[in-house]
C-alpha cells in the first residue's frame, strides 16, 4: 500500500510539550460506526460495559539519555536496549568520532566503554554495572527519553510525566502513551462500572519513533520489541470474549502484543518474546475489540494501524476533526478511542 496515503499536514502548534494535567482532563475523541464524538478521558467508562477488559502496558520507562564525555568532547548517549551479555545498543552523538575501546564518562562513578560501532549512530556500550545497579546509575545520571518531536529538554517533572501509572517493569525506552491518561480516580470508576483489568508488557523501544522510509508499505522492515503475556492474563482474554465481553486495548504496543499472540480464531496464548509484527489496513484483528490511543505522527506505522483498526478513511476524517477542533497530538496530547471498523471474529 502507498505510503503517501497515510500522509498528512500538522500545524506545529498542535504538538503537545507537555501532558494534560489532570491526566484524565485530557480530551478523547471517540470513533465508531455511528460517527465522531467529542468527549474527555475522564469519561472512558460512559462508552464501556460491565465485563469488558481493559488491558495496559506495565512497562517502564528507564531514564535512558545520558550526558556524557569523550576526553574533552561532548557526547549525547541514547540506551535503546541490553542483549544477552548485557552490553546496551545505543545512538550516540556524535558517533563519528567513537572508536572502540574509548570511554565515555558520565560521572565520577559512571561511564561506559564503546566496543563497536555501527551504521546511522548507533553504538554498543559496556557498562561496569548490570541489573539493578546500572538502573541505580541511570535514576541518578540519565534524563528521561523525551521523543524528538518535544523540542526540549527533559526537565525534572517528565519523570513523572513520562510515566504511566501502570509502569512497574523497567525496559522501556519510551513510553506506551495511552497509557499517560490514567488516573487513580478513572481506574476506581472504570471498577464500579464493572470493567475488568489485567496488564501486559512490551518495553517500547525508539524504534516507534523511526520514519517509513520506503513508498510501499510492504518494503518497510518494522523494528523488534520484548513482551511477555502471562498465562493468567491470556486465560482472562480469553473470558472474557467468551462471555461477550469486549478487550479494550490502551495504546498500540498492548494491541500489537495482543495480536502477536493470537490463533485465527481470536484465542490469545501467553507469550515471551520478541515481536515484529508491522498491521497495516486489510490485516485481521482476531483479539481486540476497542483500542486507546494518541495522535500519531503522519506517514508512522502507528497510523497505519489504527488506520487497519478503524478504517483509512474513518481515520482521516477523525484527524481532519481533531485538528480543526484543536485537539493536541502526540506523546503529551490527547486520545482517541477507536471501534474496530470489520466484525470481530
């Protein structure tokens, strides 16, 4: 599929800096087959039933952006994520003049060595700590990993900000951001109305924030991110559907896990692993029946699936809504929420 279908102008001034607060006060559009609607996040259990299910991404942000210095030089350091020696990929800038074996010093107790260096900025660093010493190291030294569209720096209130409620798994290099609408007093709401809840993980890497790049949609390489389902949240899916109640999905990394883990007939397994799987319209959703989620950045595989999710054309009418009617976009703004266009399996 064309790429350039999936293109839109935003003006500047509709891009969020910082988050609604309270979170719930942000607006939430809502788009189903009867048309759209305005409304406010705090009202997300007006539009649901008793026995549906509300599922949410526990993971957390890391504060993942480091100052640091080579010798003398500046260095901006990025943590995308650790493989299995524990060594972290990374962007740096500037990465040209790194060389393996140099160090990177980000403190009088913390650094790191470069031991490779690849395409497009991206490095490999060796930290002296691991596990939980390292993430000591990074509550103390690093920034929190504001996407590049908020142009500016990461202040101390983003750490709060830049988190959700549900986050309780550290590995996140970015924020699921749906999920940044909850509020205490929505979650008591949504369980007086009868609304169940169960969390997933998927630790957002900064590859959600990369450009298609290719004209087509079937030339673009979508990028591999960590989940894990558990069998007792797999099990509650699956009742939940069965019974005839509905999976709400918050945000695009809890539907795309949910649906990695999926047979055809819509009954989801528990899963551990990684996950590429890019949805773009004429794809099936087999387990989730209402979706949450942000504004997204034109031309991204973000709008390409809540395009697949609620129909092309009913998503550009929406964002045509929205922008007209001042709603703020992305990591910070507000939220839709998104019937699923086809008939659920």
């Amino acid at each position: 599929m064309n790429v350039d279908n999936f293109d839109f102008d935003l003006p500047r001034e509709l891009i969020a800096l910082e988050p609604a607060h309270p979170r719930d006060s942000a607006r939430l559009l809502h788009v189903g087959a009867q048309g759209l609607a305005d409304s406010i996040v705090r009202d997300l259990p007006d539009f649901l039933r008793p026995g549906d299910l509300l599922v949410s991404n526990d993971t957390k942000v890391i504060p993942a952006r480091l100052l640091g210095k080579r010798g003398e030089a500046k260095v901006e350091i990025t943590l995308l994520e650790p493989d299995a020696q524990g060594d972290w990929s990374a962007f740096a800038r500037p990465a040209k003049k790194l060389k393996p074996g140099d160090q990177v010093v980000f403190g009088d107790d913390f650094s790191a060595e470069m031991v490779a260096r690849g395409d497009g900025g991206e490095v490999t660093l060796r930290f002296e700590q691991k596990g939980d010493a390292l993430m000591a190291a990074l509550d103390r030294y690093g920034r929190m990993p504001l996407p590049p569209y908020i142009k500016r720096d990461a202040g101390a209130d983003d750490r709060n900000d830049y988190q959700t409620m549900f986050a309780a798994r550290p590995g996140a290099v970015a924020a699921p951001t749906a999920g940044l609408h909850f509020t205490p007093d929505l979650l008591a709401r949504l369980d007086a109305k009868g609304v169940q809840r169960v969390t997933l993980t998927l630790h957002v890497g900064a590859g959600t924030f990369l450009p298609v790049t290719a004209d087509d949609t079937a030339d673009h390489k979508m990028h591999s991110e960590w989940g894990e389902i558990s069998e007792e949240a797999a099990a509650l899916v699956n009742r939940t559907r069965a019974a005839g109640g509905r999976v709400l999905a918050v945000g695009s990394t809890s539907t795309r896990l949910l649906e990695s883990a999926a047979a055809e007939d819509g009954t989801v397994s528990a899963y551990r692993g990684r996950t590429d799987i890019f949805i773009t319209p004429g794809y099936r959703f087999r387990a989730v029946d209402l979706m949450m989620t942000n504004f997204h950045l034109p031309r991204s595989t973000l709008f390409m699936l809540v395009s697949a999710f609620a129909g092309l054309e009913r998503m550009q009418a929406a964002y045509a809504h929205a922008k007209k009617a001042g709603y703020r976009f992305y990591s910070y703004g507000d939220a839709c929420l998104l019937e699923r266009h086809e008939q659920r399996i």
